[in-house]
C-alpha cells in the first residue's frame, strides 16, 4: 500500500484543499478514495478554477521539495482541467493572487487566474492572455500535462488520471490524444464515458450549475476509480475489501509452487512462507505421515502469526494428502498441477489429486501471479455475496 496519496486538479478535485494529512467530511473525489486507500499522508493540491499550468507546476514543485515523498510509498490522482485556462505565477500576497489557494504559504508562491478562462472569444482578460490565441492556450495546457506525466513515469511514481469533461477532449491537440491514449491503463473512464462530467450527467447526479459533480457523483467516480486501479495492479487491497487470510499453494516438488508465490506474495503485500525454509529452520526433515502432519501444523502456526499481525499469509509446501491439507486449514488452495510426477517417488506414490480447489494452475505463464490475484478477489466477492 502507499503511505503517501496525492491528488492535483482543479474544483472537480479541490473541495477543501490541504497540503497536510487530514481528515474531513468527503465531498469531492479524493475525499472518498483517500477514505479506501490506507495512507498516511493525503495531500490536495486542488486548484478552485485554475488550469492544468498551475496544477502540473505545483505538483512537480511539491514532489521535488517534500524529500520524505517518493516513488515507492505515493500514488498520485490528476483531473485533467480544461485546456482553455492559463495560469500566471505570483508571490505569496501579489495584489492579483486569487486567494484559491489555501496551501500557498507552504509553497511560497500562489497563482493568478483571474480572465484564465478563456472559453469566450478573444480578447481575453487576463494580464498573460492579452496578446494569445485560443490554440496556443490549448497547446500550452497539452504541453504541461504532457511535461507531468512524463515527469512522474520518468521518477517511477504510481499515478492516474482522469478527465474533467467532454470539451477537454475536444480541444486537445491530436498528438496529446495520442499521448493520453497510450496511457489507457492510467486513464480513469465511467462505463462508456471518458470523462467525470459526463458520468454524472447520465447518472443525474451534477450540482445545480449543471457541470460540477454532486457529493454522490464524487463516490461514483471514486468507486470506478478504485475498481480500474485495483484491475491495473496499482492497488492490491483496499480498505473494506479483504482478501483470504491463509492461501495454501501446494503440488508436487519442482511444479512451480515457489515460483508462483513469491511474486504473488510481493503483488498483494503478503508475506510468503516456503516450506523448505522452515524445515531447514527447524532442521526437520522426516517425510513420514507423522512427519509431514508436524510440518503442516508448524506451517499452520506461522501463517497464523502473520494473519493475526494483519498481512496474508502466503504458503508453498507440497501438502501431499488431503489429512495433511486440512491440517493446514487454508482459506484459499491453489494446486500447481504443471507436472505428472517429481524426481521423488516416495511424495509421487502418496500425492493426492486435492478435491476440492480454488485456483488450478495445469500451465505456466510468466503472468500466472497476476491471473491468480484476479482469481482470489473473484473467490472472494463471491464469497461476500453468498455467505
């Protein structure tokens, strides 16, 4: 999970805007992800009617001052603003700021947008778009969006991001489409919608100005979020989701057991238990029926450690016969079913076919870790639904 959240955007990100952890009411999206996604810290960066010039170069400025910040431990949510706002740079106290910035102080300097939106004909009101045409305001926003993201993949952050609405897309230059295509993993989308205006507008779910998405539109696209992110991989667990505790990966030796629950382990934040290691702890190795039932029991005792401090308990051991299976007691069994038969013929002659599975592996894939996280939260929503 991330210790760190942050989100950047104009007033469809904004709500009560704070650069410190917080906890408040939820009213806009970040609210009612941040109350799902377990961090520590949750930074806003919303901007209330400022552009994307704004919300890239404050986000890049936080990411390069906040040193406790980094790639490992942050994921990063960006609303995309419309392309027809510019943004000027000022001092804290300029006699223009706009005053919509309630963490300025911590950066230093704030931002005027006054006559930033530029949806009307020229010419335009603002001191920087006097002397500017539409397309070139168009381009500039494109040109920062594109400078963030490519500043965030190029440092190694987790991030996604959504678009305000319909006339975004149709202002943007065909390359940054392009761009933001080649991203469909990071783009957040709405059923068959693109974008955050219109997902609340066919659900009848926008303010009163008929743009801005209502406290209900704001937890819809948090839940569409949560459910792409975790699809993506950038969320394992989330807060009201649970995963089964003790997850048994058993098979023959040299099936793959330990190759499959390393990386899965690694992918849900679980911890990984391989039998071999904790033989080789315990200097046990008698293979007997008695044997073999000891070892079960040790491996059912530290997987239930591990569950009782909170992680998933992940266990790769050949667990042979079904008495010694339900000696373990696992929530989840997925069986390595990739080879007839081992270079053991003592474990080939008493292994049985387990009878009851919830994940069969009968072929190898370099992406099998990922298959089987699917697997586990399909098990486990079903599970929810018919309990």
């Amino acid at each position: 999970m991330f210790n760190n959240f942050i989100t950047a955007g104009c007033s469809f990100t904004a709500g009560n805007s704070v650069i410190e952890e917080v906890t408040r009411s939820p009213s806009v999206w970040p609210d009612f992800l941040v109350s799902r996604i377990d961090a520590k810290v949750f930074y806003n960066i919303g901007i209330t009617g400022g552009g994307n010039c704004a919300m890239c170069d404050s986000l890049i400025y936080l990411l390069e001052t906040k040193k406790h910040i980094n790639p490992t431990n942050t994921l990063i949510g960006i609303n995309i603003t419309g392309l027809d706002r510019i943004d000027t740079m000022c001092a804290v106290g300029h006699p223009n700021d706009t005053n919509r910035f309630p963490w300025k102080h911590d950066f230093g300097f704030s931002w005027i947008n006054e006559g930033g939106f530029t949806s009307q004909i020229p010419p335009f009101n603002g001191d920087l778009q006097k002397h500017i045409g539409l397309e070139q305001i168009h381009l500039l926003n494109a040109l920062a969006v594109t400078k963030c993201l490519t500043y965030l993949e190029s440092h190694k952050f987790s991030y996604f991001f959504m678009v305000m609405d319909d006339q975004v897309i149709q202002d943007s230059p065909p390359w940054f489409l392009d761009f933001l295509n080649c991203r469909k993993k990071k783009w957040i989308t709405f059923d068959n919608h693109n974008t955050m205006n219109s997902f609340a507008k066919e659900n009848c779910l926008l303010e009163e100005d008929g743009f801005h998405p209502t406290d209900a539109g704001h937890k819809l696209i948090a839940d569409a979020a949560i459910e792409q992110l975790v699809d993506n991989n950038l969320l394992t667990t989330v807060k009201g989701e649970t995963m089964p505790a003790k997850i048994l990966i058993c098979g023959l030796p040299g099936s793959g057991k330990t190759t499959l629950a390393k990386p899965f382990a690694d992918l849900i934040g679980g911890v990984h238990i391989n039998a071999d290691e904790v033989r080789t702890k315990y200097d046990d190795w008698d293979f007997s029926p008695r044997g073999r039932i000891r070892q079960a029991q040790r491996m059912q005792h530290l997987a239930d450690g591990v569950v009782m401090a909170g992680k998933v308990a992940v266990c790769d051991f050949v667990c042979p016969t079904e008495a010694v299976r339900g000696e373990f007691n696992p929530d989840f069994t997925v069986w390595m079913d990739t080879i007839k038969e081992s270079k053991y013929e003592d474990t080939n002659k008493i292994f049985e076919k387990p009878s009851s599975v919830d994940y069969h592996v009968s072929k190898w894939f370099d992406d099998t870790h990922e298959a089987l996280m699917l697997a586990v939260k399909r098990y486990q929503k079903w599970k929810e639904t018919n309990v």
